[in-house]
C-alpha cells in the first residue's frame, strides 16, 4: 500500500461523514468528497480546514448522475470508499418512500459500478441498527435475525447490505458494513456537528434547540412503550467514537485483515438509553432546561434497541470511550456555537 491512501467519502459534508473526515485526514489519509449538500452546506469544508490545517477535494454531485460520476472516478485516482451519502429520516421515509428507495439504492449501485470498472475493492458502507428492526432479544448481535424493517429508509440499509454481499461473491469486492446505532453530540471544537437542513429528525438537534428556544418544546413521541419510563429506549454513542470506527474498518481493508470479503460490526456503546434519559442527562450536564411535550407516537419507531459490541471490541479492536454526558455536554457547546455565528 502507497504512503498515503485517497479515500473517497460520500456524503463527507454530513454530519457523521465530516466527522470522519476529519479522523482520516488526521490518519494522514487524502480525502476526496462527494456530496449533492442536500442536506449539507459546504462551509463545512472550510471548518474540516481548520481543525485539520488541511482541507480535503471536493466535488458537489448527486450519485444517481451516471456520467458525472464516471467523470469523476475518470479524473480522481481513489483507493477505498467510504460511503454515507443516503436519505435518513425514519420518518420521512414513510411518508415518501419511493423517495428513499431511489435515493439510496440507485445510488449505491451506481458507485459500485464505477468502483468495479477502476478495481477498487475496499468499500466501508454505513449501514444501520434499523435492519433488525424490533429485535427479540437485546442486546442485539450480528447474528440477530435480519427482521422487516419498520420503515423503508431501515429497508434500505437492509437491501444496500444484501446487494453489497451478492456483489463479493461475484467479484474482489471487499466490504465492511457498520450497523450503527444512534450518533449524537459534536466534535469537540464546536467547529462542525450535527446541521440538519430543515426541521431536524435526529432526537440531539431538537434537545437542543428546545433547550436553546429554536422551538418552543420537544416532542416527546409516546410515553406509552414496555420500557421503565414508557419512552422509547436508544444505544446513543458519539459521533467521534463512529469516526473513529470507520477509520478503523478502513485500515482493517486496506492492511487485508478481514476474515471474510463481507463483514458485519455493530457499533454501539451497548447501553440503552431512554427518550427521558437523554433529556433529564442533557438537563444535569448542561444546566439548563428542556421544555417538551408527550404526543403519539411516531410511525416506524421501535421500543427498544441497543447493541452488543463484543465482536467489534475483540474482532475489529474499537470501542467507545465517551459517555452520554460528553455527547450532551459536546451537543450543546455545538448549539452554542451556532448560536454565537448567528447560523439559524
């Protein structure tokens, strides 16, 4: 392997992708982003610039484009992948599902086809605790059934891993799938974090703007579920700690360490946390208040789900290292940091 790897991130001005980003370049890795900043801005970049002294290649486009996306596999010389770039709202997804479904399908299967006409065979794709649905036991395992999903943006993760393994067995392709759970918090600069364009479907965001009076209160969706205080249960973990992960699964690729050419990691802090939890957590760590609301509950949520993470401690050598009170602390030092740059 040369000394220094390009690495193509997809979806890189998002907010797990920048993130990311960030560790390769930190890893001494080049970067080169694709993103359509649909739900992005490309500020971004220049806040990447200054945590890292550098800033990664950019190009704005949308990967169900075919020939831009040829043009630029044509121009860039890529080693491995890394791919983010999918709609993400539960939510959402329900509502308009063909949506999701084109999105985040086409779009994969485009990227593939132009990974396997350069012979790039190292791919890290972002996948989600959402394929084992509302699972029978938890914690939940990699060899949890793959149940239907509760919702068509958890489909299609199920579907993009299904259509990534059928793709090893035909080819070089080397490929690991991270099922992660729920990333909150910030980097620890306040430089970047988690900006949805819009009204965010994230639980963190709408804390904090509650919390900071964006809107008026959160919503808590459902306080009816088996759980101990009836709000629905999250494995929460920090989106440096999911960074660092995919880091991780890249060297594991690219240093042909896998055991197999299509691998599965949970990545997760293995404790479940509940709706309540983080608000009450939020509102100790930061000293401020959260005004919220009980509505219904939503369409697609489940009750409860977190992870074991046994098999990406001992078999992929990550673990997480920050707790749920560093995620708030770090979300709300974001928040305010938004606040400071007048960014609404």
């Amino acid at each position: 392997m040369k000394n220094k790897p390009v690495i193509l991130v997809t979806g890189g001005t998002g907010y797990i992708g920048s993130h990311t980003v960030v560790d390769l370049l930190e890893n001494n890795f080049d970067v080169e982003i694709i993103d359509d900043l649909s739900n992005s801005k490309e500020s971004v970049l220049d806040a990447i610039e200054q945590i890292c002294g550098k800033k990664p290649g950019f190009t704005q486009l949308d990967l169900r484009n075919e020939l831009e996306l040829e043009k630029f596999f044509a121009e860039k010389k890529i080693d491995a992948v890394i791919h983010f770039a999918a709609s993400k709202a539960v939510g959402e997804s329900v509502n308009i599902p063909l949506k999701y479904y084109k999105n985040n399908l086409l779009s994969l299967i485009n990227l593939m086809e132009q990974m396997k006409s350069r012979s790039i065979s190292n791919l890290v794709f972002s996948s989600s605790c959402t394929v084992y649905g509302q699972p029978e036991e938890l914690p939940v395992t990699e060899t949890a059934p793959i149940l239907k999903a509760l919702s068509p943006y958890g489909n299609t993760k199920r579907v993009g891993e299904e259509i990534i393994e059928d793709a090893t067995l035909s080819s070089d392709l080397h490929c690991i799938s991270l099922r992660y759970f729920n990333p909150i918090g910030a980097h620890p600069s306040a430089l970047i974090g988690e900006l949805p364009l819009g009204s965010p479907n994230n639980l963190a965001p709408l804390v904090t703007q509650a919390a900071i009076g964006k809107r008026e209160t959160l919503s808590v969706y459902g306080n009816d579920y088996p759980t101990p205080d009836g709000t629905c249960i999250r494995d929460y973990i920090h989106v440096c700690d999911l960074a660092s992960a995919h880091v991780i699964a890249l060297k594991r690729l690219l240093y042909k360490e896998s055991d197999s050419q299509y691998e599965v990691f949970n990545i997760g802090t293995g404790k479940g946390s509940s709706v309540m939890d983080i608000i009450n957590t939020f509102e100790e760590v930061n000293r401020v208040q959260v005004p919220y609301k009980v509505i219904g509950r939503r369409a697609g949520d489940i009750t409860s789900v977190f992870a074991d993470t046994k098999k990406a401690n001992e078999v992929l050598g990550w673990k997480a290292t920050r707790d749920l009170k560093e995620m708030l602390e770090s979300a709300w030092n974001w928040e305010l940091q938004l606040k400071k740059n007048k960014v609404s």
